[in-house]
C-alpha cells in the first residue's frame, strides 16, 4: 500500500496541470449530439433569380422578414423572434426560419414557445416533413415534451434520420423506460436503419441495465459485423455494458484487447471493478495508469474514492485526495462529496468534517455524506442536529438524507426525536417515497411502536419486498408474534417472500413454540432455494431450540459447512435453554477451536447454559476468560454470574459479588439474587434485595410479585397483604400467568382457573383424576406454591387450575397417542406443575416439553431434563 501511495505522489508532483487553461477543458455534446447555429452570413435566394417586378416588393418583404428572424434567432433574442413570427405568420416563410426559432427554443428549454411556433406552422398549412420534423422533435424532447416530441416522430418515421432515432433512445433511458428504447432500436433495425457509435454506446446501456448478458452478447457481434469494433466509445460502452450485466470476464477481456485504450476505457475497467465488489482490483487498474501516464479526468478519482472507501484504505484515500487537489479537482462538488464519504467509511470523522468546512457550496449531497458520517459514527443526536442544520440554511432534504436521518433516530432509540422528523415532513408537505416510508416504519419498529409502523405501511399504495420484512420483523422484535405470522399470511397474496422475510418470519414461530408453522416454513425454505443461504438456516436453527425440537437444530448445525459467529451462538443458546451445560461448553471450546472468536453475547449465551446447569467453576473460567478476548463485562454477564451464585446456593457469595462489581448493578442484576432467594427460601436477604430493585425499577410489577411469592411460601400473609396494598397503591398490575399450545397448527392460549374454554370441564376432569392417582401413589401437592392464604382445600383447587397443568390436559385429550406435547408459559413453572408434568409423562407415556420464561423442561417416564434445578 505504502508503494502505491508513493507511486501516486509521484505521478502527482511530476505532473503539470494548469487549472485555468483552456485546453484542460472541454464539452461533449449532450448524447453525442452536435447542432450547428445558422451561418451568420446571408444567402440571397433570389438573387439570380427571373422573377417579374411586380412580384418583387413581395419578395423582398419575404427576404427581409427571414433575415429579421434569423439574426434574432443568432443573438438569441426568442422573444422578438417570437414576435416578429406572430407578425408575420400569414406569409410565406422559409422552412429555415422557423427551423432557427425552434432551435432557440429547444436550446433555452422554452416548451410554450415551441409550442406557438407548431401552432403557427400548423395554422399556415405547412407540412411537416423535411427539416421541420427532425426539428420539432428536437424541441419537444429538449423542453421535456417527450409524448408530443413521439407522437411527430412516428409520423415522420420515414424522414427520421440515426440521429433522432439515437435521440428518442437516449431520452427513454433517461427516465428509465429502457424497454422502450429497445423498442425503438428493434424497429429501426426493421426499418433498415444502421445504428452509429451513440446508437450502440446507449442501446447497450439499456441492456446491461436490464441485466440481459446474452442480449449484449448478441450486440457485441452485431457491432463487429458492422465494422465498429476499433470504435472506442462502442468498445468502452460494451467493457461498461459487461460489468453491469454480470459478465466480467467478458469485459476483461475485451479491455485486453483494445490496442488504442483512452481514460474512458481504464474508467470503465475502474468502476466495472468496484460496482461488481472487486476493488482492490480497481486500485491495482489505477497503479497502471498512473506508471503507463495516463491522463486521469474527475471521473477517474471519484471510482477510486469509492474504492477507498470500499476497502478501508485510508492511506492511499489520502493519496488521491492530494492528487486530485494538485490536478485543479479541489473545487468540484462531485470530487468533494465522494472524498467526505470515503474519509467517512475509513473512520477519520475528523478529516470528513474538515472536506465539507472547506467545500465552497455545499450541496444536498455534502450533507447527506456528513450525516451519514455522523451515523456511521454513532453520534446519532449530532446527525440529527446536522439535519435541521441543515434545513436552516435553506437546503432541501432528498431521499437519501431523509433516510440516514431516520437511520440515526432508529438506532438511538429515540421515538420522539424520530415523531418529530416525521412531523418536519408533514409541515414541509415532503412526498414520502417509498424507500423514505421503509425507513419511518423501521424507525418506528425499531423505537417499539409498532401501531404507528403500522399506520405508515397502510398509507403505502404499493410495497415492496423491503416494506413487508420490516413490519413482520418489526412484530417479531416487539413481541407481538401473532401478528407478524398473519401479516406474513397476507404477504403471500401479494407478494412473493425472500430469504430476509423467512429470517424475520422464523422469530414469531419460535416465541409462539408454533413448531408445525416453523415446519411448514421450513418445507416453503427447501421447496424455493433458500436452504444454503446462511442466514435463513441460522433463524431455523433457533426456531428449533425455541420450539423444543433441539435435534432438529442439531442436525441444520451439522448441516452447515462454514458455521459463522451465529450459527456457534445460537447452538450453544440452545443447549443451555435445554439444561445441556455440557454440551453448551463442549461446542464453546469446538468454536474456539476452528479459529471462530466469541464475542459479547456468546459469552452470555455460555455464562447462562453453566447458570441453568450449576457449572459454577466453568462459570468462572468462561467470566474471566473474557478479558483475554479484549471483552470488557457489563451487565448482562454480571447478571448471569449472579444467577449462577444464586442458584447455587451462594447466595452471600453473589451479595458480595455485586457490592464489588466495577460498574453500577442494574434491576436484572439484583433480580437475579432476589430469584435465587426465592429458590432456596431466604427472606431476610431477599427483603434487603428487592429495597435495590424497587429504587432501580419501581414501576415494575414482576419484581413486587416475586418478593409476594417469597412471603407467600413462606406463610408470611401479613407480608403478602402488606405488599399487594403498595401494588395497588402505586397502580401497578400484575401480568396473568399464561401457557400456549399448538394442536394441528392452531395455537390455544389458557390463563390460570380459565374455565372459558369449550373443553374446560373435561379438562378440569382429567386433572382431578390425575391428582388422585397421583395421591393414591404417594404423592402430596406442594401447597405453598398456591400462594394464597386459605385451607387446604382450597390451596389444591388453585394449583390445579395453574395454566400450564390445563395446556397440559388439553394435548392429552386432543394429540394422538405417543405424539410430544409442547407447551410454553410466560412465567417460571411453580414446583407443584413441576412434579405433577412429570408424574404425567411417566403415566401417559408421552414426552412433554415445557417451556417457561427462564428455560426448557423435557419430561419423559417421570424425570426431568433441569434434574430439578431451575
């Protein structure tokens, strides 16, 4: 790198520019056009000619008003040229002059003009033919009159030369119509009509947008056979066309074989380069021209900026930026604006910003560059200050800022910042398009408020792939997995899903435990390719584990030839949500193995499976090891290894530990004790626990029943009284107890006592049945898992109402025989629903898998998989 760094110093410093010269400068014509002004010098039509005197006046008055007209026309005066032809539209006048004015019109985009000039043309009865309707096309396109600008040129197909034809072309291209500029070259090959270099160069533009190789392969022998091939602008048009089809090798090669290569040629090879991801070779094509003295132009620089860019490469950015100021570039907006951003995605925020402080006019784009900087960053309140910035000093915001600063509201988390951009638009009447609604509902998703993603994404008439997949991600993230799965039901009436769809859908499956949905997806996955991709294979891996078929998971993973950080994380997620700790450290250490590095929530991953394992020595081990992968702790691992103390009984130890953590506990982290607390029963610690939590989170009810349920098992009902009171003094509400399960692809949702379902009393039935066989075998109900101050009686009654026991009951009575039944609960299995699931597997002979809010229970002929710990 430093080689090449010296090699464009060099070429720099030995180079002569004169910025000012004339020479350095010149203009193409637009689409390869070249109109010619009138000859200043007068031509006496009729001089020589025997014309009788009485004729003579008015000829003369002919002559003079078509010299008056034209010498307007010359100096560029429409408005007395305009004037003097309402004058004088009664008489005949030469097709030339009207000719000249329409130039003028077309050149000073004066479409009203223009169009008095057809009507006086149509009102004297001229027709149009010869040079008139070359010319009236001409106009009509130049002054954005494109249908009427057709509707002449159909009419005159016969008069029509290359040059129109190339004209009509290249303006479909330019709105992106490019199926009618083909339309048109196939017509003027029936016509008869042989193309030039322009019709070529434009024709294969259109093509290799398309994407159509084999049509640009057809073309580029069509060019040959009509001898264009030693045309440059045709060679360097097909190297381009190749790139943007797909056809790289193609445009290599062709670039090897030119003979007379100029800066547009070594361009094309440039950009092709970087557009197609190759631009370390991009940068190497710039070495050669720099050692071969090629004469770079702006476009040159530019490419190799967003190569920079592309590939980090800030050294050699700087290199070219010097390069490019010593070649007279400093002042260009394009060269400004590409070099801000490649200083941007290099990380030097600081050089970014002093590019645009030097820029002389800042534009559109210089803002957006340094916004999205600011993004890329993280400084997220300082892009959004920038935007309004920028609105104050008058300058008009396009898609792509619009976007970046939705970007920056998304992820700072920032809901009213991200209503107030919103509203910016509305008040400034912004016509939102498509990809700027993308980035509201995204925001929106991102920010938890789905309702209003939700309104913006009604509002849109016609989504796209991305629209959907952000709404159905968005339900997944919030939580909200019923949604998301029947939003994705719509979708499929309407548009056709993608691998990104089935990544955001899979998370709904696996929050519902909807195991027969995830297979259904999973079948749509193999049937339509998207089995290699990756990232779909990664979100069916933990649909899996969420759904409790952990085997399923374990046969995609072995599946994968080259498992990423993810494919690790999430199979190591998996054997702890299961109670597998050592299999959870078994693969950890496989990872490290295969040269794959942990990151920050790996380590929380493993810290939880030895947590829900009781691996307390490799708790320790994995915590520590942390700082050796240059891994700072913070919460979420201090949380976990407060679990791990806890539930294994160290529950001083895990005090200590949090009086001596080096960063401020949160509520998880005190929560985490004041749970273990529950576990092994020691009310005194968990009094002094849930003061820290309450202060932390006071609005949070789960943490004042979880302290009920500790005076609750206790028997201490004064306690419990006394706590229910200050829940209902602060207004707080308790979240119900729920479990849900899937029959026949259907998902039942029971809450505790409910007796609103069809099938409540034989539900009911079976439970009391179960329990006395139970009893009758020895078994007593662990009544302080009731949590209710009564007798015993009743104590029963309300644990044989808990959901889980009725989701239980339903899959007896409703799954065929021997079939598993998966239920999940929103809360943690109380110790009685515990033991009765497992006397139930073992008289039914049925797997059962529970899962509740901290992990899964796989029960099976009366054991269960926590080895009942949990």
């Amino acid at each position: 790198m430093l080689t090449m760094v010296k090699i464009i110093t060099n070429f720099s410093s030995c180079s002569t520019y004169n910025c000012h010269s004339n020479e350095a400068n010149y203009a193409r014509p637009l689409n390869g056009f070249i109109f010619f002004r009138h000859s200043s010098r007068k031509c006496l039509l009729y001089s020589n000619l025997d014309v009788p005197r009485s004729t003579r006046v008015g000829v003369s008055f002919m002559l003079d008003e078509n010299a008056k007209i034209s010498k307007f026309c010359e100096v560029g005066d429409l408005r007395n040229a305009v004037e003097l032809l309402k004058m004088s539209q009664n008489s005949e006048l030469d097709l030339n002059t009207y000719a000249s004015i329409l130039q003028l019109c077309a050149e000073r985009k004066r479409l009203q003009e223009g169009k008095l000039v057809h009507s006086i043309i149509s009102s004297n009865g001229i027709p149009i033919e010869g040079v008139l309707g070359p010319k009236l096309v001409f106009m009509y396109v130049s002054c954005g009159g494109l249908r009427e600008g057709r509707r002449i040129f159909d009419h005159t197909l016969s008069d029509n030369k290359v040059f129109l034809w190339n004209l009509m072309m290249s303006e479909y291209a330019k709105i992106g119509d490019f199926r009618e500029s083909i339309y048109l070259f196939r017509k003027m090959q029936k016509l008869g009509i042989t193309g030039n270099s322009y019709t070529f160069s434009c024709i294969l533009k259109c093509f290799a947008t398309l994407g159509r190789v084999e049509e640009c392969k057809r073309i580029h022998g069509y060019i040959y056979k009509l001898g264009f091939g030693s045309y440059n602008t045709v060679v360097n048009s097909l190297i381009a066309a190749y790139f943007k089809s797909g056809g790289i090798d193609s445009a290599h090669k062709l670039f090897d074989e030119l003979s007379d290569r100029d800066v547009v040629s070594w361009n094309s090879m440039i950009s092709g380069c970087v557009m197609n991801g190759f631009s370390h070779t991009a940068l190497d094509f710039f070495i050669q021209m720099l050692i071969l003295r090629v004469g770079v132009d702006l476009a040159t620089l530019v490419n190799v900026l967003v190569a920079c860019a592309n590939t980090g490469s800030l050294s050699f950015g700087r290199a070219v930026h010097g390069h490019g100021v010593k070649a007279c570039f400093g002042r260009e907006g394009r060269f400004n604006n590409t070099l801000l951003d490649m200083y941007s995605k290099c990380g030097n925020l600081n050089d970014a910003i002093q590019v645009f402080g030097k820029m002389g006019q800042t534009t559109v784009v210089s803002w957006t560059s340094l916004i999205s900087a600011y993004v890329r960053e993280g400084l997220y309140d300082d892009a959004i200050r920038l935007f309004y910035e920028m609105e104050c000093k008058g300058v008009s915001p396009d898609v792509y800022t619009m976007t970046s600063v939705l970007h920056a509201c998304a992820h700072s988390n920032s809901l009213d910042k991200g209503r107030d951009v919103h509203n910016y638009f509305r008040k400034k009447n912004v016509t939102l398009s498509l990809p700027v609604c993308n980035a509201l509902m995204d925001m929106y998703a991102k920010c938890g408020s789905m309702e209003e993603a939700s309104l913006v994404f009604s509002q849109i008439p016609t989504k796209d792939i991305v629209s959907w997949n952000i709404m159905i991600g968005g339900y997944s993230k919030n939580s909200l997995p019923i949604e998301a799965l029947k939003l994705f039901s719509e979708m499929q009436e309407e548009s056709r899903p993608d691998g990104f769809t089935m990544a955001c859908v899979l998370p709904a499956c696996g929050s519902l435990a909807a195991l027969d949905v995830g297979r259904g997806i999973h079948g749509w996955i193999l049937r339509n390719g998207y089995s290699s991709d990756l990232h779909v294979v990664n979100a069916l891996m933990d649909m899996y584990v969420k759904c409790g078929s952990l085997i399923h998971a374990q046969l995609l993973f072995d599946m994968i030839s080259e498992k990423d950080l993810i494919s690790w994380t999430v199979m190591i997620t998996g054997y702890g949500m299961h109670g597998l700790g050592n299999e959870a450290v078994a693969t950890f250490q496989k990872m490290r193995i295969v040269g794959i590095k942990p990151d920050e929530i790996t380590f929380t991953s493993i810290l939880y499976a030895c947590s829900h394992s009781g691996l307390l020595n490799e708790g320790w081990e994995f915590f520590n090891a942390m700082r050796e992968c240059n891994i700072e702790p913070k919460l979420e691992h201090y949380a976990c290894m407060v679990d791990l103390l806890a539930r294994t009984g160290n529950l001083s130890k895990a005090y200590n530990f949090i009086e001596t953590m080096p960063i401020k506990p949160d509520a998880t982290v005190w929560g985490a004790l004041l749970c273990g607390c529950r576990i092994h029963h020691d009310v005194e610690l968990a009094e002094k626990v849930a003061e820290h939590v309450f202060e932390l989170e006071p609005d949070n009810t789960g943490y004042y029943v979880l302290l009920a349920n500790v005076y609750a098992e206790a028997e201490k009902w004064e306690e419990v009284k006394k706590l229910r009171e200050r829940i209902s003094k602060l207004g707080l509400k308790k979240s119900p107890g729920c479990s849900w399960i899937e029959v026949q692809g259907k998902s039942t949702t029971f809450v505790s006592a409910d007796s609103a379902h069809p099938q409540a009393k034989t539900i009911v039935s079976l439970l009391n049945n179960l329990r006395i066989k139970m009893k009758s075998e020895g078994y007593s109900p662990k009544m302080r898992y009731a949590l209710i101050n009564a007798d015993d009686t009743e104590k029963e009654a309300a644990l044989c109402g808990h959901s889980e026991k009725l989701a239980v009951a339903f899959g007896i009575l409703n799954l065929s025989p021997g079939r598993t039944i998966r239920v999940a609960k929103n809360l943690r299995v109380c110790g009685d629903c515990h033991e009765m699931v497992k006397f139930v597997s073992k008289t039914t002979r049925r797997e059962i898998i529970l899962r509740d809010s901290n992990r899964f229970h796989h029960f099976k002929d009366g054991f269960c998989s926590c080895g009942d710990f949990w």
